[in-house]
C-alpha cells in the first residue's frame, strides 16, 4: 500500500510541476506579447497626434498668411473682403472650414456661417487676442470647435480678428475614425479636462467628464482611473483597464500639444485578441499535461478507493459485534432516562399549572424559548420566538437590562402585551449552569391590576379621611368669626347710605357670602350625611338631575343625548345624593364646552352591576391631570373649589360603588359610575 502512495504521489508531483511551469510560461509569453503591442499602439497614438499637431500647425500658417495680408488692404470695405469667398483659399484643405473677421468691437465683419454660434465666444476672441503679438496665432477650444485667430493691425492699430473655426468631431473621424487596432481596438479622444471629445463606439457619451461620471457612463469602463491618472500625468504612455464585461483591455496614449490646445489621443485593444496567437499554440500542450493530470488523478483515487474498502471491511466486521451489545446496553439506560424525563416532566406542569401565573423562559440574547399557557391567554397569541422588545417595546425592562442582573429582580409594568389599563407584576431570575455561568432567564408575570387599584382606592380613602378631618377643622375655626363679619355686614348694609361705601359693603357681603358657600362644601365633604337609602330607579334620578341645569345659560349650545336603558333594576341608595353626583358631573361636562358641543348620558346592566356613563365632547383632561382629578382642591378652573370631584368619589365610594374617568387632551372624556344591585 505504501509503494502505491509513493508512486501516485510522485506522479502527481511531477505533472503539477509541469502543469505549473505550463501556465507561468504561458502567462510570461502573454505579458511580453502584451508590451510589444502596447508600444506599437504607443506608436500608433503618437502618429495620430504628431499629425493633428502637423494639420494644425499650417492651418495656423494659413491664418497667420491671411492676417498679413488683411493688415495689407484692410477689413472696413465688404467688396475688398470677396476674395476671402474663394474656395481654393479656404475649402483646399483636407476638413472643412469656417473663415470668419470681426472689428475691434466684436461685431461680425465677415462669417460665412451660423453667426448664432459665432455670438457667444466673439468676446472671448475679442480679450484673447489683445494678448497675441501682431503676426502671431492662437487656438480657442470650445466644447464643440476650436478657434484659430489673429489679430490684423493696420499702422500699429488693431483693426479687427481674422478667425478659423475647424469643427472637432470633423478633426477626429478624418485622422481618429479609421484607426483600427486589430479586429476590435479602436482610437479616441479626450481633452485635459476630463472631457471626451470623441469615441467610435459610445457616441452618446461625447461630451461626458470622467470627473463626473453618472452610471450611463460606465458602459465600456468599470471606473476612469486609469484616465486620470493620464491626464494628471501620473502614469506612463500606456496601461491596462477592465471594462464591465470583465474584460482586460490594453491602452497606449499621446498627447496632441499646441498652444493651449491639449488632448488626449488613446489607442484600446482587448488583452485576449492580443494573446489570442500564444493561448492557441499553447493550447494543445496545455490539453495533454491535463489529460495526463486527470488519467493519474483517477487511477490514483481508484486504488487508493479499493485499498480503503478493504481496510474498512475488515474494521466494520470487528466492530460489529461491540456496536451490536453497546446498542442493547445504550437502549434499557434510554429507557430508563425516558421514564425518568416523563415523571419529571410531569411534576413541572403541575407545579406550573398552579403557580397562577406566566412562566416566560428567556435566552441571553433576551430571545424567548417557551412559555406556559397562562403567556398564551394574556398574549392572545403565541410568542414564542419573539424577542421581549416586540412583546413590550415601550417597557424599561429590555434584554441589556435583565442581562445586567445576576440576582432575582421584581418591577411593576403596565402596556404589556398593548393593555394600557392592566399592570403585571414581573420577577426576572437568572438561570444558571453547573459552573455558575447564567445560560438565560426565567421570568413570573402575574396580573396584579386588582391589587394595584385596591392599593390606589385604599392610599386615596385615607387621603380624603385625612382631608376630611382638616376640612372639618378649617370650617370650625373659620366659621365661628366669618358668621359675626357677615351679621355686621348686612346691618351696616341696612344702615349706610353713601353710594361708594354701599357698593363696597355690596362687594363685602358678595365674597364673605362666596366663603360661606366653600365652607358648606367643605362641611359636606367633611360631614358626608348617611342619607336615608330607599328604593330608586337610577334613570328617574338622570332625568331629575338633567332637568335641573337644561335651562342653565351655559346649557344652551349643548346637545344633551340620553341613551337609557329601560330594563334597569330597582336600587336600594339616596337618591339624593347620587342627585348631586349626576349635577356635578354635567356641570363639569358643559363647563368643558364653552364653544358648544354634545353630553351623551348612558344607562345600562352589566352583570350585577348598574353602568352610568357621561361622554362629553370638550377640551378633554391631560394624562398627567387624572390621577389628581379626584383629589380634593385640585382644580383647573378659574373659580373652581376643587371639591366637586373629590366630594362625587367619596359619595360614589359609600354606595359600594366606583367612579372612574377616561380621557385625552382635545378629545373629550368619559366618566363611568359602576353602582353594584346589591350594595347593602
């Protein structure tokens, strides 16, 4: 078995070697090829542009000539100026040209073609050529024509310009257009801006600037680096680029250079049509040592593919046997195991069936793995995968958070599974593994919400008691004078006669009457009567209540809506008192519409209970008001006592009953009385 190895290995060593030597060989020739035709293309350019600057070097003698000879006859009369039409002057050349003379003011002396083109950079040709020495020339580039002027002077004073307009495109398809570089090279052109004069095969983009190339302009270059880095004059006189088709191209450049004329002319050709010629000779080659690689490859794999069926044969026949009483061994501990896990399994979901609450089982990443049925029931859904941030994303308690923890931690939150009005109670404990690294969390979340309004009802019963008590006191101490105040007031009243200081004992007497009247309240709220309970019916009691304060002036612009329900019980409660609940509350309804609005009183069995409810539609109450709304003395109006909510809780609260209030600042609110049949 060892010989079979040494000898396959060395074969394979040896055409790798081979192989190896094949393509660097090849890839060496390629190169080499590649930068011979990389200088021929060089060549090629550098003729191009030798013989732009050639054409353009005596079409600047041609304008040089005429200057000297308009300087000669002068530019002011036209019929001296008809010999400039004669073709054999101005068309001999091998492009067409435009001849053009404008005065020292700009204007148009003479021009043969569209004088619109001619508008826009006569100034320009004007202020360059106060900078030409008289018989000299200068070319102006535009983006779609040059411009070789000269000044004519006339006694050492410039008379006019003497101008020839060479279109570009007719310079480039008359010496860029028929240049070919093998089947598919090709020659273009760029100026030292960026600016891409001409192109045979991507006509739509003359005129683009690889400075600031769109995603139409990479359609024959995957980026213009290569570009720049010529025109910044960072490389040499040729070079490689990729194009978006993933092919190679080679590209040699030289620059056409007169005056401030500067372009770029680029002779492309594909990599592989250049080395077309060394991959086919070296193609047949190339098949053999493959042919040789794969024909050893699988002689190689065979023998050593039988060699290895054998030796696992013979393994497989010995192991057999152990595998065969391992497998009898391994089945009886399973089934011990299994039986174990069931009972087990067993206990957990009678231990957590009782607990009376969700069980949630969190990994690290603050992922959920399982939950118990109680999660399901208060979810409404499975959520089972989720993350704690989808299931509560307004609650502090988030993943970071519980990840900090390494002990049991208990918080209170509300908007859990998107109920507002509910509030659980959640105790978050780390799991840990046998060497003490926490692996997740388990969480409790029970439903506390009955617990948390008890706790409110019990800390605000013992605020109004408190309250209550001091009432009491401040309308004793303050009673006992304020009643002496108002017997002299009314007989000073009776007595005096001056207007001014009967008007003044008329403002006394209005305000002590106004503390008389907060002192009834607190005394009531201090005092509350126990009333005489008898048998009502609660709808008799609205429309008493309603009737009272329809005809109030505030009243007038309110729409009052009744929506009561006739198959109301009789009641067992005051009735008066439960009067002044109805009062208060419509008072404060219509106070929360002074531009008008709609009261919606409602009457309705729920259960054992009676359901009263007054919606408004006014200015409504901010979250942050209602929890005080029912405070005593807590008011938002100008001239409120604060007392009127306060005093309707506590009488609600004697009946056994609850009050209740939702609302939202511009929407309106809504305010529930629940009043129990059975309230004895």
């Amino acid at each position: 078995m060892k010989s079979y190895l040494l000898i396959v290995g060395t074969l394979i060593t040896v055409i790798s070697v081979l192989i190896t030597l094949n393509v660097f060989f090849q890839q060496s020739l390629q190169m080499e090829m590649a930068e011979q035709f990389n200088k021929q293309q060089s060549l090629l350019s550098k003729s191009i542009a030798d013989n732009i600057s050639a054409y353009l070097y005596f079409i600047k003698q041609d304008v040089r000539h005429i200057s000297n000879m308009l300087s000669k006859r002068g530019i002011t009369n036209k019929k001296d100026l008809d010999w400039l039409t004669n073709d054999a002057l101005r068309k001999k050349g091998i492009i067409e040209t435009t001849l053009g003379i404008l005065d020292v003011k700009g204007n148009i002396v003479f021009f043969e073609g569209d004088s619109d083109t001619l508008k826009p950079i006569a100034a320009n040709m004007l202020e360059q050529t106060k900078n030409i020495v008289p018989g000299n020339t200068l070319i102006i580039e535009t983006p779609h024509a040059i411009y070789i002027i000269s000044p004519v002077y006339n006694q050492n004073s410039m008379k006019g310009i003497i101008f020839l307009s060479i279109k570009i495109n007719d310079i480039a398809k008359y010496f860029v257009s028929n240049i070919k570089s093998g089947s598919r090279g090709y020659a273009w052109m760029m100026d030292k801006n960026g600016t891409l004069l001409y192109h045979p095969t991507q006509p739509g983009m003359v005129g683009g600037n690889i400075y600031k190339a769109d995603s139409t302009c990479f359609k024959c270059h995957m980026n213009f680096d290569l570009e720049k880095r010529i025109i910044e004059g960072k490389t040499s006189n040729y070079g490689r680029h990729i194009a978006p088709t993933g092919e190679d191209k080679i590209i040699a450049f030289s620059t056409v250079g007169i005056d401030s004329l500067s372009w770029i002319i680029a002779v492309s050709a594909p990599y592989s049509e250049v080395t077309s010629a060394t991959r086919h000779s070296m193609g047949l080659y190339s098949y053999l040592i493959i042919s040789i690689f794969i024909t050893t490859s699988v002689v190689s794999t065979l023998l050593i593919i039988f060699n290895k069926k054998r030796i696992k044969a013979e393994e497989v026949a010995k192991r057999k046997e152990e595998l065969e009483k391992y497998a009898v061994e391994l089945e009886e501990r399973v089934n011990e195991r299994t039986a174990e896990l069931v009972s087990e399994k067993e206990k957990l979901n009678t231990i957590v069936s009782a607990i009376g609450g969700g069980i949630v089982l969190i990994d690290r990443s603050g992922r959920i793995q399982w939950t118990n049925q109680m999660i399901k029931d208060m979810a409404g859904m499975d959520v089972t995968g989720k993350s704690c941030e989808d299931i509560c994303p307004d609650c502090h308690v988030s993943a970071e958070y519980t990840r900090a923890k390494d002990s049991i931690d208990t918080v209170i939150l509300s908007n859990l599974f998107g109920q507002r009005d509910k509030h659980f109670q959640i105790t978050t404990a780390p799991v840990k593994g046998v060497n003490g690294e926490i692996h997740g969390y388990i969480r409790l979340i029970q439903d506390v919400t009955e617990i948390k309004k008890m706790e409110e009802q019990i800390i605000h019963s013992e605020k109004l008691a408190s309250i209550g008590r001091l009432a009491a006191g401040i309308a004793h101490e303050i009673g006992n004078p304020l009643t002496s105040i108002f017997s002299f007031v009314q007989i000073l009243r009776e007595m005096e006669d001056d207007d001014f200081k009967k008007e003044s004992l008329e403002t006394i007497y209005f305000h002590i009457n106004r503390i008389s009247e907060i002192l009834k309240q607190l005394s009531g709220f201090s005092k509350m009567p126990a009333g005489e309970p008898k048998e009502c019916y609660i709808n008799e009691i609205i429309e008493t209540s309603i009737n009272l304060i329809q005809y109030d002036k505030k009243a007038k612009t309110i729409s009052i809506i009744k929506e009561l329900s006739p198959s109301l019980p009789v009641v067992t409660i005051d009735g008066n008192q439960l009067s002044q609940v109805f009062v208060n509350l419509t008072l404060n309804a219509i106070d929360a519409m002074p531009d008008g609005g709609k009261l919606t009183v409602r009457s309705m069995l729920r259960g054992s209970d009676i359901i009263v409810q007054f919606e408004d539609t006014g200015t409504g109450i901010p979250r942050e008001d209602l929890l005080k709304i029912f405070d005593p003395f807590y008011t938002t109006k100008e001239k409120g006592t604060g007392l009127g909510l306060a005093v309707s809780y506590n009488i609600i609260k004697k009946m056994s009953g609850t009050l209740t209030v939702e609302s939202e600042a511009g929407k309106g609110s809504l305010f529930t009385i629940t009043i129990p049949i059975n309230n004895s």
